[in-house]
C-alpha cells in the first residue's frame, strides 16, 4: 500500500481561519458576553416563562433589532468601510446607557485579547466592529463570518434565559438550534445590506434595556 503524501493533511488556511474566528466567538472568549442579557432579563423578571415566546423575542431581537445592527456593521466593517464613521454610528444606534456599555465594553476586551494573543494593536471599538476589524484578514466569506457571530449573539442571550429563567440545557439548546435558519438568513441579508438598512425595530427589547437600569435586583449588567 503506498504512503499517502502527507501535504494531503495539512490544514488549509481557510480551515485555520475558521477554528480563529470559532475561538474568537467562543464564550470561552474573554469578552464577558455572559454578564449581559440585552434586556432579556427585564421580560424574564416581568414573567416570562415560556420557552417558545422567549425563543420568538431572541429571533426579533437578532432579525430586527441589536442583533441585525450588529450583522450590519459587521458586514461593512469587513467590506473595508470606514472604521471610525461605522463607530460613530455603532454608539449612535445603542438605545441606552446599558446597550451602549454593552458593546463598548465586550469590544474594547475583545480588542485587548486578539492585540495580547497577536501583537497588533487594535483600537477599542463597538463589538461587531472590533470584531470585523479583526476578522479583515481571514479567508473566510463574509456571511461565515457574520453567521458565526449572530449565532455567538443569540447563544449568549439562550444561555442567559437558561440560567435564569431556568429553561434548562436540553430546551435551551432547542430553542438555539431552531433559530439557525434564521441567524443564516439574517447573515445573508446583512451582506448585501448598507448602512442606510440600519435599524432597529425592535422597540420593546429597547425598552426593557432601558428599564433595567432601574430593576431592584439584578443579575445581568444589562
């Protein structure tokens, strides 16, 4: 039996950049995603219960709301847009103080661990902009990228309703996968999207961010 060549192997760039751009979005991944819950904690705390219902409010809030903004700029951070006009409009689109210290503060740990693991020095910037920024040079296509990030986006917000509601591992994870259609489509959307598509219309997950900063109790920083 012949030898097989061992370059048949070796790992292609694309597949390294996947496992980079998998490590980036892990929650493993020290941006501190899991202290915030994008409002999410506020409906809970009001009696939301029900599983399918909260699965219906992360699907809004990834095609409607933060999570399409974030699709957006991520999208035209990676199409070589201006970085500092795209967080200009990142900070403009934060709907509150706790949305705006949300991505601010995800994205600045962000920048800080990819500057520390890769020596270059990336500026603090929005989350799907730091993200994007640094995701320039992966031979990945766009949607990939955008893909992997919303879903990262609505894991966060699952595992926050599991902890807290509780939804418990097996129904969370349900209700994760059933949102991959959507998170896929969202992710080709935002491709061809510009930044006249941006918006949210999601007013009552707005809301209930802004209405956080005010609940008696708190688990979640948002």
């Amino acid at each position: 039996m012949a030898t097989p060549d061992p370059s048949v192997f070796a790992p292609a760039r694309r597949d390294i950049d996947r496992l980079s751009l998998v490590q980036w979005l892990s929650p493993s991944f020290p941006t501190g995603g899991f202290a915030f819950s994008h409002g999410l904690e506020t409906v809970i705390a009001g009696g939301l219960r029900d599983a399918t219902r909260i699965g219906d409010w992360v699907g809004d809030v990834v095609t409607r709301g933060g999570g399409w903004t974030d699709a957006v700029l991520l999208s035209l951070a990676l199409k070589d847009e201006d970085i500092t006009e795209l967080a200009l409009i990142a900070r403009a689109l934060a709907g509150s103080a706790e949305r705006l210290t949300e991505t601010m503060d995800q994205g600045r740990a962000f920048a800080a661990t990819i500057s520390a693991m890769s020596g270059r020095d990336l500026p603090a910037l929005p989350l799907p902009l730091a993200v994007g920024l640094a995701a320039r040079g992966l031979d990945l296509p766009i949607h990939d990228i955008t893909a992997h990030y919303l879903h990262a986006f609505a894991a966060n917000l699952i595992l926050g309703a599991t902890r807290f509601v509780p939804l418990g591992q097996s129904r969370g994870q349900r209700l994760l996968a059933g949102l991959h259609p959507t998170i896929a489509e969202t992710a080709r959307r935002a491709v061809f999207a510009s930044a006249d598509d941006l918006g949210s219309a999601c007013f009552g997950a707005e809301l209930a961010a802004m209405e956080h900063e005010t609940l008696d109790i708190r688990i979640f920083r948002t």
